[in-house]
C-alpha cells in the first residue's frame, strides 16, 4: 500500500475511513487528500474486503494484495539483518508501525526505549479467567522478538494471524458488521476490566479485525496502557468507562450514516451514543439486548454480503 507522507515531520499518515483526509499521529498535522489519493485508498479498501472472502480464487487475491508490499531491513547490534515485508506502515508518536503477513513490528524512536520496555511488561502481566485461557489470549499481543538496532533504538515484534488486519484498512462498514465488531470488543474490555487495565487507544489504528471469521484483537499501543484508578496526564480517575467509550468512538467512526437505515438500526445508534454502564461486564449485557433490538436473532453474514442478499431472504 502507498504511504503519504506527512508535509510537517515527514511521518507515515494514517487515513480516515472515508478516505477523504489524511491524518499523522506523530505530530498531529491532517490535511484533506485530493481526488486521486482518495480514489485509490477507496480501491483498496475494496480489495481488502474481497480478499476476506474465503473462495477458490481467495488465494490469488491475497498474493496480488502483497504484491504491492514494501521491504524495510533494520541491523541489529549484533550485525543481524532484519527484513520486514509490510502491507502497510504508519507514524505512532513514540514508533513507527510495520504490518506483515504475520507479525507487527514497532520501530521504537530514539529516547523512547523505555516505551517498549513498558509495552513488553504490560503485555506479559496480562491474565485471563481461567475457562477462556486459551482463546482469549490469541486476541491480545504476543512478543516474539526484541532486538536492539545499530543505531541505539528498539524493535519489538510481535504476532498476528495471516488474515488479521488493521480495522481502518477496510473502510466504512454496515451495521452488521459494526455489530459483530462491537461483540468482540465489548469481550476485549472484559478482559481488560478483569486485568484492572484502561487502555487509552482502542481505535481503528490498535484494533485488528479477521473478517473472514469475525474475530478483532487488540494488539496496538500498549505502551500506552494504564491501571484503573490512577490518573491522566490531565489528572483525570482512569475508569472502565475509558476502555467502553474507546469501543463506541471506534464504532462510531465506522459507520456509514449517521441516520436510521435497515442497515443502521436505531437500537445500534442509540447503543453507539449512550453512555457506558458501570463496569465492562454489565455494558456487554447491555449491548447484548441492544443487539438484539438491531438484528434479532444473530446470523453470521460474510463482509463482501450486500445489504440485499440479508435483506432480501428470509431465515431458513
Ligand atoms: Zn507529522
């Protein structure tokens, strides 16, 4: 995938999901892209959604989307050579973040060590009620590698699944597909209420998303994790309530209207714009009535499904 470059620190940007404007994490700078930029985003938010269907031609799909991949290479201090093969890349404030077919790599920048040591630490603290060990787990971040590089900074590498994708590379959704996304995280912020944790970036940027089997992790911007009940640079009580409207932002900038539509049920903007409830726990079964408000009964629909063909059929 292309990068743009940021015109104020030169960073990697991100994009909004409509594909209109250019934002960078790093410095803060947003502009709004011309129609060519946006044309092609567009096109590739398209191909991401496709390359989720599961069929005979999915694998030559995925080949031709990492075809358009970029190499970076990164020399250890002990005069290994790292080569990164990366679908996509942008500028955090204290790294640069890599996406490949199975891992995620976090360039830490100079004087911020420290950012991924912390990473790691909070990462490895992570504990999960026993019954779901095993699956949750697969939903959060696994450090498999930390090398320091030639030049005195960090790379941390951690794992993701072939398959698992940021959440912005697929553009805007349906209200179904915001629907089953909410569910997954909605149980990520259990996990976190259980592990006393409120983490500050739940977004399109540190979700990542499966949609050919609907599950969504939260691998990103763990060096930026907190304890409840500590405080904010503003001075802020940290609470569950910052994980839950972290989830509602993310749902919100996904959707493609703002109206009531069949896709866009009332239920789902109402859940979207109500306040979370008290703790992650009570906000799920919240959610799960909402849900059902929506859709009704829950069905399993693939992402390149159009409205039509849930619509226009009826339950067998
Ligand atoms: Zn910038």
């Amino acid at each position: 995938m292309r990068d743009l470059s940021c015109k104020n620190c030169g960073g990697i940007m991100v994009y909004d999901v409509s594909s209109m404007t250019a934002y960078c994490r790093y410095c803060g700078t947003s502009y709004v892209l011309d129609h060519k930029d946006t044309d092609y985003y567009k096109t590739f938010y398209r191909q991401m959604v496709e390359s989720s269907a599961k069929d005979e031609n999915s694998k030559e799909r995925d080949d031709r989307l990492w075809d358009n991949a970029s190499v970076i290479t990164f020399a250890t201090t002990e005069g290994q050579n790292i080569e990164l093969r990366y679908l996509y890349s942008y500028s955090d404030k204290c790294c640069d973040v890599y996406v490949t077919r199975r891992n995620i790599a976090f360039h830490f920048r100079k004087g911020e060590g420290h950012k991924a040591e912390y990473m790691r630490k909070m990462v490895s603290s992570l504990d999960y009620p026993s019954a779901d060990t095993r699956t949750l787990s697969d939903f959060f971040p696994r450090v498999t590698g930390a090398f320091v590089l030639d030049d005195g900074t960090m790379l941390v590498v951690i794992n993701k699944r072939e398959g698992e994708y940021p959440l912005r590379l697929f553009g805007k959704l349906g209200g179904r597909h915001i629907a089953w996304v909410i569910s997954r995280l909605e149980n990520l912020c259990c996990v976190l209420e259980y592990n006393g944790l409120v983490h500050p970036d739940i977004s399109l940027d540190s979700v990542y998303i499966n949609p050919n089997n609907h599950t969504a992790c939260l691998y990103c911007n763990w060096w930026d994790v907190e304890r409840m009940n500590t405080r904010d640079v503003k001075g802020e009580l940290l609470s569950s309530a910052d994980n839950l409207l972290g989830l509602r932002k993310t749902a919100e900038a996904l959707l493609k209207t703002d109206k009531v539509t069949e896709d866009t049920p009332k239920a789902l903007l109402e859940f979207i714009r109500s306040s979370p409830r008290v703790d992650a726990y009570e906000d799920f079964a919240y959610w799960d009535d909402m849900l059902i408000r929506a859709f009704g009964k829950r069905k399993f629909i693939k992402m390149e499904t159009t409205d039509s063909d849930v619509y226009g059929k009826e339950d067998s």
